[in-house]
C-alpha cells in the first residue's frame, strides 16, 4: 500500500528528507545542506502562495533571478537547483505531482574562473630560491623541476614523463645540445619546446647529483629511492618550496604553467605563438590568458590615470557574493 501523501509542505519536506537520509544514506552535512535549500524553496512558495506541489517553471525561474540579483554566485544556485530537482523527481515518483517545475530550468552561467598565475617577481624568487640546509640533490632537482615548469609552461605529466635519453620507449625527453624538450602531451600529441639557458643549467647542476640513488628507472626525475617521481611528491615540494622562498600563497605545477603563458603573452603579444608552446588543440584554450593580460593592463590603468581613479572612487561596489554553497578552491 502507497502510504498517504504528507498533509503539508512542511511534512512533505521532513518525509523526502527522512528518505535521502535513510535510503539514500546521504552524509549528514549534505542532508543539512538539502534542509536549508528546502526551505528557501518553501519560503518561495510561501510568498508567491502556491503550494510545493502547484510550483511551475516560471516560479523557479523567478526565484532563481531574484537569487542571482542578490548576489549568490552561479554555483550556489546551481546547487540549490539539484536540491530542489531531487525533491519533485521524488514527488513524482510518489504520484504527489504531474509535472517537473526544475526540469529543464538552469542556473545562470557560471564564469570560467581565470588560472591563477604569480606575478612576474615571485615567479623569479621561487626559481632562484635556494635551501641550503636541504640535501644537495633534493636542491638540485627541486630546482631544476621548477626552471622546466616556469621555463617551459610544461604539464606536471610531461614533467614526470621525461626520460633521462630519447628512445623508442621515451615519452619524452631533453635535448641538451639543442636546448629542447620533446613531450608527450594532451591527445598524445608531441611538440618540442625551447629550453632557456637558465633551465639547462640548472639541468646540468642535477645531473651531476643523480647518480647518487641512480638504480635502472630511465626517468629524469628520480626520488632518493631511484624510481620515477610521482605527480603528488612534485605537487608537495613545489609546495614547500614556495613557502620557504616566502611566497604569499602556495604554489601548485600548474600555477607555473598559467605564469609562463601569462608572462609570455604580456611580453610579446604572440597569442598563436603561446598556444603552440603550451601545446593547446584550439587557440580558444589559449584565449582566456588574454583575460589575464588585460587585468594586468586594467591595474596598470586604474593605478595610474587620473580618470580611471576617479572612476574607481565613484563606482559603486559590486554585491557581495553569497559563497556558502561554493566548494573551496583545490
């Protein structure tokens, strides 16, 4: 037997929340999350006077931009969205509704967020940075690592992938003679990129430490037991590095990769020369580095001309975005 339906909006909340806790064993913090969207939802209806049950796709979508006008980002709706999307797909299946108000209803666009990238100056004191109470070669690679992924805008996964020699086997490799680097990229495209004179230095000073835990791995890069080092063991010493080098923030491979392509584009302004550098498919990949230089240049301008500071004073502050759906930056 279908039990009866709930007598309220209030019981038809608790019921549909009873069962994602239950059957759905959702994790408490979510079921919290699903409480507090529920009843905003309820709210809603309350002020427009319909029941749950008699909502449309015009209430959601009014309710929605009235969300979106104050200030909650595109992400929190979103997840609001899947809260309220999951209590009528429930409701209809208990036979509650004949129809699916979320359905088809979207949350506004969301912003692609901009790579973070270091300024030019901290970029350079990471690379220079030296440890000198750390072991000669945990230095000397660390350093080396660090010139390749800033140097170069490589991938951490092209970093890994490097072979100490070309061969039939290699993913990829350093030419030292040529001052290039062969990878193995995205799609399993290969392209060469230019190795500075900075990086193949700091190449030669590793090499000359390797062989220490040197055993039979080809690969470049090495740990003190002599096996390829993982993408996780760079992630955590570019890490720490940062932080002994004194940079504001923690630094991951791709920051470095974002800084070389935000560098070098404010230097020459050679879009498709960056796109082939960092081995993107479609110079739309490329574009958003634009974004990136023309903040550099809106800075520049804001600080510096008389009419952009008056501009700036007199504007009014945009809303603050409400943040306590949005997940934290990884």
């Amino acid at each position: 037997m279908q039990a009866a339906p709930p007598a309220d909006d209030a019981a038809l909340i608790r019921a549909y929340l009873d069962h994602v806790r239950v059957e759905k064993r959702l994790a408490e913090r979510t079921v919290a999350l699903y409480t507090l969207d529920l009843q905003r939802l309820q709210g809603f209806a309350q002020e427009a006077g319909v029941a749950l049950a008699a909502v449309q796709p015009a209430h959601i979508r009014r309710w929605i931009a009235s969300m979106h006008s104050g200030g909650r980002s595109a992400r929190g709706i979103a997840l609001i969205l899947s809260g309220w999307r999951g209590l009528y797909t429930w409701m209809g299946r208990q036979g509650l509704i004949d129809h699916h108000p979320v359905q088809g209803v979207r949350a506004p666009k969301a912003g692609k967020p901009l790579p973070k990238a270091l300024a030019v100056d901290d970029a350079v004191r990471l690379a220079d940075h030296e440890q000198a109470d750390d072991d000669p070669g945990l230095e000397a690679r660390d350093a080396c690592i660090t010139e390749l992924l800033y140097g170069c805008g490589l991938r951490i996964g092209e970093l890994v992938g490097l072979d100490l020699i070309a061969g039939p086997t290699a993913r990829g490799w350093i030419d030292r003679d040529a001052g290039e680097a062969h990878v193995l990229g995205k799609g399993s495209r290969r392209r060469s990129v230019p190795v500075g004179r900075t990086a193949l230095a700091a190449l030669e000073r590793w090499l000359e430490q390797r062989p220490r835990w040197a055993k039979d791995d080809p690969a470049l890069f090495i740990g003190q037991r002599g096996t390829r080092l993982t993408p996780q063991h760079i992630r955590l010493r570019l890490r720490r590095r940062s932080m002994q080098a004194g940079l504001p923030t923690p630094v991951h491979p791709h920051m470095l990769r974002h800084s070389f392509a935000s560098h070098l584009l404010q230097s020459s302004g050679d879009l498709r020369a960056v796109q082939e550098l960092l081995g993107h498919a479609s110079i739309g990949t490329t574009q958003v580095y634009t974004r990136l230089d023309f903040q550099h240049l809106a800075r520049v301008y804001d600080a510096a001309h008389p009419r952009a500071q008056a501009r700036a004073k007199g504007a009014p502050a945009a809303p603050t975005p409400d943040l306590s759906h949005d997940k934290e930056p990884t």
